[in-house]
C-alpha cells in the first residue's frame, strides 16, 4: 500500500507536468465558446476551475468534482497516481501514461484526462456516473446536472402556472400538498417524521387519505386530512391492514384493521367504513367475523355496498360477498374448484386486487396463492360477468390494481399481462373486448409497458407507459439512474397505434400518467433517477409544451424497484 495523503490536486498537477506531454495541452477557451453551467442536487454551483467541452464531454476539476460527490479523493506523490473512490468504486489514473482503472480493471474513456493551466480534468459523466452517481443533460438551460440524492432540499415549485387540480406526493417519506388552482401558492409540507403512504383523494377533492407509521416497524394508522392542508385526523383508533378506499360516490372511506395480540399486531376480519365530514369522523363496523384476513375490498359504482374477499378455509373456497352499508351480506362468487386441495400444498387463496366496471356488470380480479412468494411472481388475471355468474382467466401478471382498467363505456378491460417481478421484463399491454372475449396484444417487442389508465371524455383511447425492457430487478450495479431509462406517456388510440405523448431526455423516465376530465390535460412525474424526480403539466397532444410544476420530488422505487407505491396522487376538478 502507497502512504497515502489529502492534498490539493494543483500540486500534484504541477509535479507531474513534466511527464505529461501528450495530457497537458490546455483546451482553448475563446469568447464564442459557450460554457454550460453546473447544478448539484438542485444547486447552482460556481466551479473556480471553469467547466471545458471536449468534442461532446464536459471537462471538469477532478478535484471538484470529487468534493461536489462528497467522494473519496486521494493521490500519491511518489507514485504520480491519484483515484477517487465513492459507492465502494474506485477510479484509478496514472496521468503520466493515460491509464484510467475502475475497481482494478482497465476501462476506455471518452476523451482523455488531461492539465489545463496546472488542474487536472476529467471526463464529468464518465467520473460521475462510474461511482454511481446520476449526470443529466439540459440542453435548453444548457446545463448539466448532478444528482447524488445526498443533499436534500424540499421540493421546489418551478413554475406560477395555475392547473385546476390538487397533489399530493410523498417526499422522503414526508407528506407534501400543493394546490394548482392558485398561482401564488407554494407547497404546504404536513408531516415531518414517520413514513407515509398515499391512499388518495375523496370522490369532491376536499379529502386526503394516507397511512401514517411512526417508524418503519411501527404499525400503520388511517389518517385524512382537508385539500387546504388543514384539519388532520386520525379516523381510527387501531392500525389498519391493507389498502383503504374512497366511495365512488360519498366522502367515505372503506379499510380493514389490525388487533393487538400476543404476537403483535395481525390482520383481522374487521371491516369498516368512516363518514368523513368538516364537522367530525363517524367509524361504522360493517363486518367483524373470525377469519385471519381481509385480503382486499372494492366500493361497487353504486357506493351503496362493499365487496369483499373472503380467503380460502378448510370449509369453503376463496369467496366474494356483497355487503351493504347496513352489514346485511349476499355471496357474490365462489370459486370453482375443479379438483381437491391440499391444504398443506400450494393453492389458490383468495381474490386481490378487485376492481368494479364503472356500470357494476364485471368485477376484474386477481387471483393470489397461498405463497407471498408466488403470488410476487405473477398471479391469474380474471374478470366475472356479475349479471351470469361466469367469469373468465386472462394473460397472468403482477398483483398491481392500478394495471386493471375498465374503458369509461365499460365495454373494455386493459390489463397488463406478463409474469415475474420485474416491471420491465415480459409486460404486455393487452385488451379484452368484455361483449366478445376478443383479447388483442398491443404490445411492442423490446418494450414493457405498465399503468394503462383510459381518458375520460374518449372510450376508445388509452393512455400507458412503455419503456425499453431492461433487467433491472436485484442490479444494484444500475442505480442510482433511472430503471426504464426513455420510457414515455403513450396513447393507444381508436385504430390500434400507440403512439408517445411526452418527450424528455434519454436517460430519464415518465410515470403516472394523471389526465384531466377533458382529456385534454396530463399531468405525470418524471424521473431523473431512481429516487428522484418532477411533476410536469402539459396538454397531452404537445410534448413540446411541457411545463415543470414541482422539482426535487424524492421516493423510493417500491417493491423489487417497480416504483410502487405510488408517489403522487392528482385530484382533477371539473
């Protein structure tokens, strides 16, 4: 081992000037060369080494850029040698002779590192994004930005552009609103600790739901909270299990809750529902029987009743019931079991992931096994015709409720078929006409796409994401980027072509498209990297014309790094 020491790197350059012949030549920096500026995690910077180009790399003070990393930054005078580590990588030179190493290995680098007036330059993006680090170019502010997550600012809001909506996103862990209707009014920060889930907005918009824990082992508790940031309550006095729901209709919200015991809290056959009003919370228990778990629940249209999902006993299999707000219980659907089940082998457990045609004549599901693990792999995709008791299997693919889509004239049903974890691998968008049976495959070789969601205003138009396929799942190697770098918003419209509604940088990621009742009108999150990311406004027909809304929106990528949970949720008024 060298014997190492810190050091400015000006003295290091200067004693190696004279091994450097082919390095030192100093790039000419004339009046008409533009120089692009430098942002850090949101921050504008002022290197005191100016920033260089070579043909198409930015140049720039290894000593800066290491302190810019929050890197790792030696050199050997004996030796002539100097590295900079970050992320457990290592990047290696030995000036006198060109050579560049990474962890050890011999790597190419785009341009050469080279002396200009006694500093040592590098190659920005090839450095950066070598030891993990995100590098993003903007080329209409001409400006190339640095993203190490380390430094956490509050999301800014960019643009006074009013929109007839309100947001609620999540960032770092925290709770935030914002309310687009007014220029002049910034983000309202209402939580500080914990974590937080977004549950969503009541059917009027005056309402939020969220799931609060107080720590990441702490369990979960149902909480709702006015769209002006004020008047936060806790609707329950016990921990909640699963994913409460608004009714379709009515300022109430439907959840299943969890009871203390000797093992700690578990999941109990209690469902509830709370009114939720200005002048107070009124909790009403709609079903309280002895069963280990709720699996999930669905408001039907009408919101006048509750499905629930019964799971499989030893006396009966997986079932569906019909309770109205009043307790009173019809069965809806039993599965059909076509052979005996070996209770202690794997088998079918229960409905998940229910979802109601806007007109209640289909009810979409997913079919989940008696194995977290398996279920995670891929589950059976169904949908049952309410009105003749039948119901049919579909393409299989991921337990997610929000990639089952019923068309407003509910004549449609798209879902996102293709097994395994990874949401960019073998994810197909597909369309079951629900009069027919006809499925039709739109999908796309090479791509994935994910979060099908139908404009409002036109039946036979859809929007989703599709992005490169990529195996992402378990590639730590590929953080922090984004994990579908390139995807896009695309429309499938009334003949069949899909076609990209939003247009960004390569390296980053659109998600969650949101569309106004008009269609007109999307608002969606865009990625940067994998933690990181803004809120755009744009019509939906003029990539062109999108406007940034918030920046410095910051999540976490969700199960198997799928971006789920979810980190935004838009309310639209009409």
């Amino acid at each position: 081992m060298f014997a190492m020491k810190k050091t400015g790197l000006r003295s290091f350059a200067a004693l190696l000037a004279g091994l450097m012949v082919l390095m030192s030549a100093a790039l000419p920096v004339t009046a008409d060369v533009k120089i692009p500026t430098l942002m850090v995690d949101g921050q504008l910077m002022s290197p005191a080494s100016p920033l260089c180009w070579d043909n198409e790399s930015i140049l720039i003070s290894l000593e800066e850029l290491a302190a810019y990393l929050n890197a790792s930054f030696q050199w050997n005078e004996a030796e002539g040698t100097t590295w900079i580590q970050k992320n457990g990588r290592t990047i290696f030179f030995r000036p006198s002779t060109g050579e560049v190493r990474k962890n050890g290995e011999p790597v190419s680098v785009p341009v050469s590192p080279r002396l200009i007036n006694d500093t040592f330059y590098v190659p920005l993006r090839f450095v950066a994004e070598n030891l993990g680090v995100t590098v993003v170019w903007d080329n209409s502010a001409y400006q190339v930005q640095i993203i190490t997550g380390e430094r956490h600012t509050p999301p800014e809001r960019i643009s006074d552009e009013s929109f007839n909506a309100v947001v609620a996103y999540i960032d770092k862990g925290n709770l935030w609103l914002l309310d687009g209707r007014k220029r002049d009014v910034l983000p309202k920060q209402l939580t500080e600790s914990g974590y937080v889930e977004l549950i969503g907005w009541s059917i009027d918009g005056e309402w939020f739901a969220y799931k609060y824990a107080s720590s990441e082992s702490a369990p979960p508790y149902l909480w709702v909270v006015r769209a002006d940031g004020k008047t936060a309550s806790q609707v329950d006095t016990e921990p909640i299990y699963g994913d409460p729901l608004w009714s379709p209709k009515d300022n109430q919200i439907a959840y299943t809750v969890m009871k203390d015991s000797a093992d700690g809290y578990i999941p109990a056959s209690i469902v509830r529902y709370a009114d939720i009003a200005a002048e107070g919370i009124k909790v009403n228990t709609l079903l309280e029987e002895d069963f280990i778990a709720i699996p999930s629940l669905a408001w039907h249209p009408s919101g006048e009743s509750i499905t629930i999902s019964f799971p499989r006993t030893v006396e009966q299999p997986p079932t569906l019931v019909q309770a109205n707000l009043t307790g009173e219980q019809t069965v809806l659907y039993t599965l059909k079991d076509e052979a005996p089940v070996d209770l202690e082998g794997i088998y079918s457990w229960a409905f998940i992931s229910l979802k109601w045609s806007p007109d209640g004549r289909y009810l979409a599901y997913h079919l989940g096994v008696n194995s977290a693990s398996l279920t995670a792999d891929g589950v059976e995709t169904g949908v049952l015709n309410v009105k003749t008791g039948q119901s049919f299997n579909l393409s299989g693919g991921l337990n997610y409720l929000q990639w089952l889509a019923f068309s407003p004239d509910n004549t449609k049903l798209a879902y996102i078929a293709g097994g395994g974890r990874d949401a960019m691998l073998n994810k197909r968008l597909e369309i079951v006409d629900l009069i027919s049976g006809k499925i039709t495959d739109y999908s796309q070789k090479g791509y994935a796409d994910t979060q099908p969601i139908w404009l409002s205003n036109k039946t036979n138009e859809l929007l989703f994401c599709r992005g490169p396929e990529a195996e992402t799942l378990y590639q730590s190697e590929i953080l922090p980027g984004t994990l579908a770098p390139g995807q896009r918003i695309y429309k499938l419209d009334n003949d069949g072509n899909a076609v990209p509604v939003t247009a960004g940088p390569a390296d980053t990621a659109d998600y969650f498209p949101n569309p106004s009742p008009s269609g007109e009108e999307i608002i969606f999150l865009r990625l940067e990297r994998y933690d990181q990311g803004s809120l755009y406004l744009q019509p939906i027909n003029a990539p062109e014309e999108a406007v940034e809304i918030l920046r410095g929106l910051r999540g976490g990528p969700g199960y198997y790094g799928n971006y789920y949970p979810e980190w935004i949720s838009v309310h639209w008024f009409e």
